[in-house]
C-alpha cells in the first residue's frame, strides 16, 4: 500500500484553501493534510516543524511570495503550485516533479497532477529546484522602470510613473490612472508588480497603488481599508483582507 504524501495547504484565501482541502479528500491515498498556512511566514514554521513530502503553495501572497518562501528554505518538499495567472512560465518546473494548478483548481485537473506525481516523484531533485529559484530571482533583479508605455490611437506615449495614481485590473486590461487621465496597459498587474519601485504597493487582487498619492487610509468593516488618493477624483480604494500585512508593514503598524 502507498503511504499519502504529508501535505501542507498554504494560501491566503479561505475559500481556495476550503476547496483544495476539499477536492484532496477524494484521494486519501495521495493526499494527507496536516496543517493549512494562510501566508508565507506561517507556512515556513510549519514546514520546518512538521516537515511535509509536498506542499500546495499559492504564489502571490503578501509578506512573502511562493517563490521568495521557497528560495528561504533549507529543504524543499514536492511543490505543487496553485495561482490565479496562468502567465506564470512554471513549465520547466515540471521535470522536477513539480506541478501547477490553475485557481479554481478543478478535479480533473487535479487527476493529471496525481498521475505526474506517480511517474514523476523519484525525480525530484531539491538541489535542482533551488537552482530554478535562483534563475527567477536573477530574472527579477532587472532593472526597476521608471515610466510606462501605452497606446494612444496609433501611437505610443511615454507615461511617468510618478503621475501614475494607481494601475486597476478589469477583464483582459489594466487601466493607467494619471493624475487627470486613464489609458489601457496590455501589462497584467502580475508583470507590473514585479517591475514597479518600492513606493507602488499591491493593496487587492485589481488594483496596485502609488504610496505617493495616499491622502488618508481609514479603517473598514472585515479588517479592510479604504485609501483615498490625492489624484483629481479623490479615488477610494477599498483593500483586500490578504493584504492587509503588506499595507500594515507600509504604514509601519
């Protein structure tokens, strides 16, 4: 008889958590959960305490990515990756015997996963993944933009990120709030985080906002905030609770 993989949940939204645990219930010979982190840091102590064969691991979470969690570890479990955005290039993790989901994760999919574990566990190389790890964050440390290009009818127009207010995802867009102005990024907020300075901070799953343009952060129901940025329309940003340690680090609280 197989013994289930030791497996560890982590993930900063409930409901994700709530239906992987769910759907891992249909293979108690696979899967067996010992504990759920809700953030890069939780999750940390619980792998070194409890020390997993495999994690699920989402890969935006604030504090502390996926990746910069894993880069933090001594020693590796199996990874499966669960993500919103399929932009993510994770294919050349899977000859380490690492997978990734699609967010939200569906049964069949999950199928694929567990026949890749099968033939592909004994594979797996700790050092190897580390060395992917390395490659990523090389590839982060390019050089941080300073301005944005976005179409304009036919042409195409520099803006300064310093009269950027704040980027907001809808559909297959990101539109570019300037102090008095919108335009249209084909840029997901994804690749934009991962390019903008310090001061622009990711405060909900839509919407990234420049620090500079903070007016006042009031306090709303469900632990959120609501910034108000000093930009022509005074816009109210309501934040997202799994952020809400990212925003607290910023404000120092």
């Amino acid at each position: 008889m197989t013994i289930p993989y030791k497996t560890i949940i982590i993930d900063d939204e409930p409901p994700a958590r709530d239906r992987l645990l769910k759907l891992l219930g249909h293979f108690p010979d696979t899967f067996h959960v010992i504990a759920e982190a809700k953030n890069g840091r939780e999750a940390k102590q619980k792998i070194e305490a409890l020390r997993p064969d495999l994690i699920f691991l989402d890969i935006e979470m604030p504090g502390l990515t996926g990746f910069e969690l894993l880069a933090a570890l001594e020693t590796i479990p199996v990874v499966i990756f669960c993500t919103a955005y399929d932009q993510y290039s994770l294919k050349a993790f899977e000859t380490n015997g690492i997978d990734y989901l699609v967010k939200p994760v569906r049964l069949e999919r999950l199928e694929k996963t567990i026949k890749k574990l099968k033939s592909l566990d004994k594979q797996f190389s700790s050092q190897n993944f580390s060395n992917l790890l390395k490659e990523i964050s090389k590839q982060k440390e390019v050089k941080k933009m300073t301005s944005i290009t976005v179409k304009k009818a036919e042409k195409l127009v520099f803006i300064k990120l310093e009269d950027v207010s704040h980027f907001e995802a809808s559909e297959k867009y990101v539109t570019v709030h300037t102090k008095n102005e919108q335009h249209l990024s084909e840029q997901s907020l994804v690749q934009l985080e991962q390019k903008l300075p310090t001061n622009f901070l990711r405060v909900h799953r839509a919407v990234i906002i420049n620090t500079d343009y903070v007016k006042d952060v009031q306090k709303y129901f469900n632990s959120r905030f609501i910034i108000t940025l000093n930009n022509q329309k005074m816009s109210n940003i309501t934040t997202g609770r799994s952020y809400n340690e990212a925003i607290k680090v910023w404000m120092g609280v």
